[in-house]
C-alpha cells in the first residue's frame, strides 16, 4: 500500500461570489502517475493553484506530504502552463534552470559552481545540456518544455506537476515529453493536468475529471480500456468520455460501445473534439 | 562643441545626460521585460501632480515630484495586486488626476513664474549640483539593487508565479521595480520631459534587447545605447539651438530606424 503524498478532503474554492470546486475529495499516492482532464473552466488549474498552495480554499483541507501546501513547496517541482509566452525576454536556458534554486541559500551575487553542476545535471537529465547558453526563446516548444522540466528538478521535488505539458507541441516532441515523465515516474510522484486523453490513458494510472466535483478512476489496467476487436490496439474516445463522465465506471466496457447509435456515437465524439 | 565644455552648464548636462541614461537603461530594461511601460508612462504624468505642489509650497521641484510618483508606483502596487485586470483603466485616472492635479497646484500659485515647458520637454542645460547629487545617488541605488537582487529580479521578471513558490516575495520586488521606475521617471523628466521620458526609457532597451542575451547583458547594452542617444542629441540641440529633449528622443527614433533597418538588410 502506497503512502498518500496528496490529500484532498471536503475541499471547496469559490472565486469571489462563483463556486469552482465544491466538496472535493482526492488521494494521490506516492509514485502514481495521476492525470487531471476536464472541461475548460472546470476548475482544473483552481485544482492545481490549492495543491501548490497558491489559492487558499473557503472550506475543507489540503495535506501535501502530510503538512499544508505552502510548507511543502521545496519538495514540490512545478511546471506552469504555455512556454511559448514571454519569449523575447533575454534568458540563457541554464539561467531559467538555476531559477529552481532560488530560494535557497546563495551566494551574495551571482551563482554557486554547486548551483551550476547542479543545473547542468538536470538539464542533462532531460537531453538539453548541449542548449545550456542559448537564449530561451531560440528553443522550440518541446525543447523550452524539457527546460521547464529541468528547472523543476533542481529542487529534487518528490512531486513533479505539470499543467498541461504538451500543449502547442508537435505529436513527436509530446511523445518524448510523456516518455520523459514515465521515467521521472521511477522516483517520483507525477501531477499532470492535460487535454491529451490518448496519450494521458497510455501513461497515467489514475485519471481524475475535474468539472466542478470530481470522479477518479483507476485505469492502471490498461486492457480494460483498449478495444481489443480490431487488429491494431486502438483507443476509444467514445468510451473512454463515457466512463470518465460517469460515477459507474465498472458498466462501461466495450459492449456498451456497441449499444450506442452510430448517431451518437459521430456526435458524441464531435462534441468531444470541440470541447478539445 | 569643445569650447562648450568650458561651461559648468555644459558639463552638468552631460554629466546628468550619462547619468540618467544609464539609470534609464537599467531601469527599461526592467520596465519592457515586466510589460510595465504603460504603468511608467501614467507614473510620470502623476508626477507632474507632485510639481505643481511643490511650486505652491515653495518645495524643491524633485522632492514634490519624487513623493508624488513614489505615491503613484504604490497605489497602482496596490491595485494591480487587488484588481489586475483592471489596471489599465486606474492607470489611465492616475494619470489624468495626477496632471490635474499639478495644473491646479500652479494655478493658484501667486505670481505664476514657471516654465511648465520645461518640465513637459526637459531642461537638461538647466541641472544644478544639487540635482546631479540626486541622479548620481538614485543610480548608486538601483545599481546596488540590481546586483544584490539580480537573480530575485530577474525570477520575478521572467516568471513570477514560479518566483512565488520557490519563496520569493513577489510583491516585495515587483513594488521595488515600480518605485525604482518612479523615481527614475523623476529624474529623467529633468533630461527630456515627463512627456518624452517613456521614449527614453524604451527605445534604447528595445535595440538592447534583440542584441542580448541575459538581463543582465540587456540592461548594461541599453545603458550604453541611451548614453549613446542623449549626448548625440545633445551635441545637436547644442549647435543648431534645438529643444534638447526632443532632439534626443529624435536621435533616438533615427538611431532605431537604422537599427531595424540594418537588421531587415541582414536578413
């Protein structure tokens, strides 16, 4: 049985007079791979600004690591949402590594040779060492990601989260980031909020989806959720939205796929690439 | 020009010129990478507030405007952090209020004998010893900063959110970087003019800005630039007779034209 590393109790966030979340229970345990998917405004990124202890919520409670979010933060590795912004700001990539330093003890001025080994390691870490002294906004988006990653290994967190990592990345570049993240996985628990069901389903162990309450579900059994009647393993979206929008997961297998009209199974997956 | 530097105004000016563009450079460069520009340009216009109160008090001009604009760089601190989605719109009332203000103040001052002039274009062959005191402390002061807080600055700057949790005090630095701006606005106003001071403080970090690669590098190449710009512009005003604040703000606009323009032919 793992350790919980996030607790999540009774917990409900309303911006001013607008309710986010309201009664939220969720247990993320040591090195799970723990995905979060919903709707746009549903409260996912509200989700992850509680754990990091960045919003306060009006009711129930949040134990990181068994303390309150804002006393766990050093053993927190975070990667915020869209790269792509603020590009023209002049910053070498090993000066936005070292950035997951601060706070830390320093010198008086300018960088420790620790600092520096130590950023070069985790820049290595994610294949980017040969990128230390270009200027930030020269990388492409899986690139500058793979940075962001690294800054968030510098402070040797126990949880890695990341919102929504491979957005406005190529499929390749989301591949290697995913396949990155898996083997962060070995040491660490991983947080990661996206839209990218396919890929999310091949590498997390537990989605939960956030759209005001939530409902997690326990997929590390890949096979339950692959169609197994065609000759390439492929994923279906249509079930996959059905099982992750209903509280009854253990009805949806494949022959509910099949019950469904080919009418609403097109519309179904319409809407579903529309809310995408 | 060189039987010019026989004159002690002479030599204030170009003193202060050095002096207010290196602070300018440092500070711009501050001003464009945190997208403060509007905010710095409704700092400035405040602080004509502050003139107009020290003309009908009988204060020190710097010191009216100095408080006024420190006053404005905190309100807006304070209004950003609790509303920032609206700060454009505050910006814009700080910065009317604050003018009106000053027009007021100078209005029902007995024996009206300023030159608004020259504090809405600059009047930098009229710096006294006093004033290159002020310039040469403030820059003492945002050099002392920026070294000592560079890496808290430049976390804040590039992403402050991330600053945030790896325990920086993001409201601390980022109310720093305003007051700084204000007080820079202040003495770059004796330079060009409250009007012409948002020029100053971007065009030169613009240029620097594509040529750099670490903040850093961005704001000593942009201290270096605006010190360029002002004393080319201040050799023109000198021998055609010329407003020396637009004249400097001129050189500067021609000095990026023919930079954009280098940079197109390159490509």
């Amino acid at each position: 049985m793992s350790r919980p590393v996030i607790e999540i109790k009774n917990l409900s966030f309303a911006y001013e007079d607008q309710l986010v979340l309201e009664d939220i229970n969720l247990t993320v345990e040591e090195r799970d791979f723990f995905a979060i998917i919903g709707p746009n405004g549903g409260g996912k990124s509200t989700l992850l600004k509680l754990i990091l202890g960045l919003l306060t919520p009006q009711q129930g409670e949040i134990r990181v690591l068994g303390k309150p979010p804002q006393k766990s933060r050093d053993k927190i590795g975070y990667v915020p949402q869209n790269t792509n912004i603020n590009t023209d700001f002049p910053i070498k990539v090993i000066e936005v590594v070292l950035m997951g330093h601060v706070g830390e003890r320093k010198p008086l001025f300018g960088y420790g040779k620790d600092e520096i080994a130590c950023a070069m390691g985790v820049l290595a870490q994610v294949g980017m060492e040969k990128f230390a002294n270009e200027k930030i906004g020269s990388l492409s988006g899986g690139q500058r990601q793979r940075v962001m990653i690294a800054r968030a290994l510098c402070a040797h967190p126990r949880i890695l989260i990341l919102d929504e990592p491979t957005a406005s990345i190529d499929p390749q570049g989301q591949k290697e980031i995913y396949e990155l993240l898996e083997q962060l996985n070995q040491t660490m628990t991983i947080l990661v909020v996206s839209h990218d069901l396919s890929i999310i389903l091949k590498y997390a162990n537990k989605v939960a989806h956030v759209n005001h309450s939530v409902v997690v579900h326990d997929i590390s059994d890949k096979s339950k959720i692959f169609h197994t009647h065609s000759d390439t393993e492929h994923l279906c979206e249509i079930e996959l939205l059905q099982m992750l929008g209903n509280e009854s997961c253990d009805t949806c297998t494949s022959q509910k796929d099949d019950q469904l009209t080919p009418d609403i199974k097109s519309k179904n997956t319409k809407e579903w690439r529309e809310n995408r | 020009m060189i039987e010019a530097l026989q004159f002690s105004f002479m030599q204030h000016a170009i003193i202060a010129g050095i002096l207010v563009s290196l602070a300018a450079g440092i500070i711009g460069s501050l001003i464009v990478v945190n997208r403060m520009v509007f905010l710095a340009g409704g700092i400035a216009h405040t602080s004509y507030g502050g003139i107009g109160l020290a003309v009908f008090l009988g204060l020190p001009i710097f010191l009216g405007a100095s408080l006024f604009a420190v006053g404005a760089a905190l309100l807006i601190a304070l209004l950003t952090h609790r509303n920032r989605h609206r700060i454009d719109t505050f910006i814009g009332l700080i910065w009317a209020v604050g003018m009106a203000i000053g027009v007021i103040f100078v209005d029902l001052t007995p024996g009206y004998n300023v030159d608004l002039m020259s504090y809405l274009f600059g009047s930098i062959l009229a710096v006294t010893t006093q004033d290159l005191y002020f310039m040469g402390g403030l820059l003492a002061i945002i050099l002392f900063v920026v070294v000592f807080w560079y890496r808290q600055i430049l976390a804040v700057s590039y992403d402050s959110e991330y600053a945030q949790l790896r325990g920086i005090n993001t409201r601390f630095f980022y109310t720093l970087i305003l007051i700084l701006s204000a007080l820079t606005v202040v003495i770059a106003i004796k330079v060009v003019g409250l009007i012409l001071v948002i020029a100053m403080l971007t065009i030169p970090v613009y240029i620097a800005e594509k040529l750099s690669n670490s903040l850093f590098g961005m704001m000593f190449l942009s201290g270096a630039i605006a010190t360029l710009f002002t004393l080319t512009g201040l050799w023109f005003s000198y021998t055609f007779d010329l407003t020396s604040g637009a004249s400097i703000i001129l050189v500067s606009a021609a000095g990026l034209g023919l930079f954009l323009l280098a940079n197109r032919l390159k490509s």
